[in-house]
C-alpha cells in the first residue's frame, strides 16, 4: 500500500529535528564564549532570573539527549514503514513521546500523525472481504450437483473479483 502521506509527514518532522538539534549543538557552542556569557549574565540580571550559566549548559545538555534519542526513533521508524507498520508506528509515537521533553512540539505533532495514520491505514494483503465468509460457509453446504453449482459460482466469483477490482481503482467506491 502505498504510504507516502505518512513517510512525508515523518520526513518532515525529522528534518525539523534534525535543524532543532543543530541549532541547540550551535548554542552548546557558544556557551564557552567569553561575550556569551556577559550577554548571557545581562540577560538574567535584567530580567531578574537568577540562572547559572552551569545550569543552562546542564538543561541544553539533558534537551539535546532527549532531541537526539528522539531523533533516532523517528528516523528507524521511517525506515520501517514500508515493512513493518506496527513497529513503525510504535517507534514513531514513542518519538513523539519523546520529544515532549524536548520540547519539539511541531515534530511531536507530526510523528503523532503518521503514527496514528500507520495504525488506522491497513494494507490491501491483510484485509479480509468479510463478505466472502458466508459464500464460503455455503458453498460448503453443497457438495450435490456439482457441476451445475461450480458454474454458478465461478460465476459469482467472477463478478466478485470484477466487483472487487472496480472498488480498488476507484476510491470514493466503498
């Protein structure tokens, strides 16, 4: 079946991870120059906080863990969309989960969407015709006068299949 809304939406969330990641690496960075921290200092004493530069490394550190194993999740789970859609989206909402503590909250949105999508999408193989238990049950019924009773239902399987290929070409056919 064919996946691309969800792969899209996982892609897109990754990428904006991946962008968020390197922006907080970048702040990582700069904390150990000296103008930052006066900027940073002036920052805190005219808002009146009262946060070590420590503290701010510390958090920036602990948020780029959780980014990151986000991240990691997100990526594997795309990979494992096409072959395995459960543990794709498994992988894809513990992401999402994830990344509340990394306050990614766009990518948790969208890892939450495709992983729903994946869960609530079925692919054609596992889809059972319902319809089709009950002609099964009494074709079984039947075994006298064969003949006659396979031509009228290799009739109706034909019409079936017909009927069924008409359903898959055509989406607004339920």
């Amino acid at each position: 079946m064919n996946r691309k809304a969800e792969r899209i939406l996982a892609w897109i969330a990754n990428s904006l991870s991946i962008i968020y990641l390197l922006f907080i690496v970048l702040c990582l960075f700069m904390i150990n120059i000296p103008e930052f921290k006066e900027v940073f200092n002036q920052m805190n004493q005219q808002q009146g906080m009262e946060m070590s530069l420590g503290t701010f490394k510390s958090s920036l550190t602990l948020l780029t863990i959780y980014l990151l194993i986000a991240l990691i999740l997100g990526v594997i789970g795309t990979f494992l969309i096409k072959k395995n859609r459960v543990l794709a989206a498994c992988l894809l909402i513990v992401a999402a989960i994830t990344s509340i503590f990394s306050t990614n909250l766009i990518a948790l949105i969208l890892w939450l969407i495709a992983g729903i999508m994946l869960f609530v999408k079925r692919s054609k193989k596992n889809q059972l015709d319902e319809s089709n238990f009950p002609k099964i049950n009494e074709q079984r019924e039947q075994p006298e006068n064969k003949t006659s009773d396979h031509k009228q239902t290799k009739h109706n399987f034909d019409e079936e299949n017909k009927l069924k290929r008409k359903k898959d070409d055509d989406p607004y056919i339920y």
